[in-house]
C-alpha cells in the first residue's frame, strides 16, 4: 500500500476478503466491506444479520449495522482522511457510486493492484491445498475413462461429474463443462440435452473449489475409435502443453509460456484454431494473476500456480482441449494434475 501510495484497501464480495480476512461475504444488497488502513487498523463491516456467520478475526474489528443503518457512511467514516483508495474489483456498482460520492476528491484505485500480487504467489500451505483439489478431479477424470457417454445427454454427464465433484471432498461445484460434437467448439459451452452419438469427440472441462481453492482440469473423450484427423490434431495439443510446461520456469515471462504452446501448433497448421489464451492464475478464484497469455510480460516467480490448457476448435465438428493445473518451483514447473493425458477412448 506505502508502495503505490494507497491509504486505504476496501474489499467487498469477491476472494480478496477471504484471503485478507478469513470471511467470505454472501452476495446480498447488503453491503459488507473490509476496511484495511495503510497504519495497519483494519475493519470488517457487516450487516447485524450477517455477523453470526463471521466467525473469529485476528487484527480486525468487527463493526455490525443495523438494518437502518447507512452502511456506506458507516465505511466512509473509517476511511476518514484517506486520500488514495483501492477498491474491490467485485464491489457492486451501487456501492462504487455510493462511496464515490461520500468520498469526494478522493483518488480511486483498483485493489487487485494491492492483493493481486499478494494472492498471486502461493505459500506452501496454499500449494497443498491446490495440490489436494487437483487430485480429487484427477480421480474423477480417471473414473469417466471407464464410463459410458453414448446414449447419455450432456445434461447427464454434467451432473454425475458434479456430484463426483461434490462426493471428492469439494464444498462446490464451479463448473462441468460437456460439449460433445459440434458443442466442443465452443470452449465454454453449457452442457445441454443433446444426446452423445458413437463417433463423437468429448471436451470435459470441470473444477470446484474445495478447502477455499479450486481445482480446473480438462480431458477429452472420443466415443468410440477417433478419425485420423483427431488423434493427430490431439498429437499436437499434447506436444503444445508438453513444451509450455517445460516453459514455465521461475524467471520465464508469461508471454514466453504462451508462445511455447503456440510455436507447435501454428507449426502444424492450426494456429487459427487456437483462440484463447494458454493459461490463467488459480488459486482462491478459479482464474486470477498470473495470466499465460501474449503481452503479459510477467516473470513466473516461485509459487505462481496456472493452468496451461491449449485448445483446438473446428467450427460445427468438435473441439479438443487439455488442461493441467502448473505451480512454479525452484526446481522446475512441477504438475498438479496428474491424470492419464492421452485421448481416452470410451463406449
């Protein structure tokens, strides 16, 4: 905060109140704020109702208001005279503009710039956590090599890969993508009732978030022997992440990372097919800093931990992606995820 001349952090709903605080705020149009001062006095603001659910602090005081309380002014006048402010990225609109106008002339920040940083380097406590979660996907990811899929509809598939999800020690599910055939291509497809045929290839990309941090893994499934086309296009996804996790030493740019996937396969004549980036942060959200993507010249340091998931898309045919969960080490980019990477063959 002395560093970039902010007085003062104020973070609502969103993983940088859980990770500052230890208490995760529920989505309400009651506000609740943390209130952290560059002189080290930090205030938790809660709705009356809510404060039950909050648990012990260290180093932070609790405030409650009442339900005809202003909660706005109430925060406003523990910022008092501070001048630089560093706001949630998460933080309703209303209260943004709210605050705003209580606090004129005040210089306005976002706090992704104080936290980011912080949230983005895992200690050892953190790396276990993603380590475990990473792990109880990888069982799953392992079980759906021996399940079937044709005759079952996305919705079907999603929801057993939920209830895995759940069933592996998970507190939630933060999504089970299926798309199948044509579905494949969109990278972010919501799992419908299309029926799964023999022949089609499978895109399984699911995580939740379990002790606080969240897993993300990414396996494809082919009903059925695949065409040529797709084992050798799967051939050159899984000569991709190889080489970008190869890449991802401490000192590397984020940017080097991505090009390390990209290099293959543009070589290989599918560089338009690839369209997004190689990798984001994960950690109490399931993207966040660093993001593996070009023109982000950020140095990996030791305890960055990322996806690296590059992926193909044929438009209207099918769509192919792997994904494993990465942290930077001393000694090397060392996987989370450890799940048979081939393309799994199923009924």
């Amino acid at each position: 905060m002395h560093e970039l001349g902010v007085d003062a952090v104020l973070c609502s709903v969103g993983a940088d109140l859980p990770y500052l605080a230890g208490y995760e705020a529920m989505p309400l149009e009651r506000l609740t704020m943390l209130v952290v001062r560059a002189n080290a006095e930090a205030y938790l603001v809660v709705p009356r109702l809510e404060a039950p659910r909050v648990g012990p602090l260290e180093e932070v005081e609790l405030i409650a208001y009442g339900e005809t309380d202003d909660p706005v002014a109430v925060v406003a006048g523990l910022v008092g005279n501070a001048r630089g402010l560093a706001i949630g990225d998460h933080t309703w609109a209303r209260f943004v503009i709210d605050l705003q106008r209580q606090l004129p002339g005040r210089g306005w920040s976002r706090a992704s710039e104080v936290v980011g940083p912080l949230r983005a380097v895992k200690d050892a406590a953190e790396i276990e956590a993603l380590g475990a979660a990473a792990h109880a996907v990888d069982e799953i990811a392992g079980e759906m090599r021996e399940r079937p899929f044709a005759g079952r509809t996305e919705l079907d598939v999603h929801r057993e890969i939920a209830d895995r999800i759940v069933e592996r020690g998970h507190e939630r599910v933060n999504f089970a993508i299926v798309g199948s055939g044509p579905n494949g291509a969109s990278p972010h497809h919501d799992a419908s009732d299309r029926v799964i045929e023999p022949g089609d290839v499978v895109v399984c990309d699911f995580g939740g978030t379990m002790r606080g941090y969240c897993s993300d893994i990414t396996r494809v499934f082919s009903i059925g022997e695949p065409p040529a086309e797709v084992r050798d296009a799967y051939e050159v996804l899984r000569e991709a992440q190889e080489a970008a996790v190869v890449a991802a030493t401490v000192g590397t740019p984020c940017e080097d990372v991505d090009a390390a996937a990209r290099r293959i396969i543009d070589a290989a004549g599918l560089g338009a097919r690839f369209i997004h980036r190689t990798g984001h942060g994960i950690g109490l959200d399931a993207h966040e800093d660093p993001y593996i993507v070009a023109g982000n010249t950020t140095p990996l340091v030791a305890g960055h931990a990322f996806s690296i998931e590059p992926g193909v898309y044929f438009e209207g045919r099918f769509g192919l992606r792997l994904e494993d969960i990465v942290v930077a080490t001393p000694d090397g980019p060392e996987r989370l995820n450890l799940a048979p990477r081939e393309l799994a063959i199923v009924e």
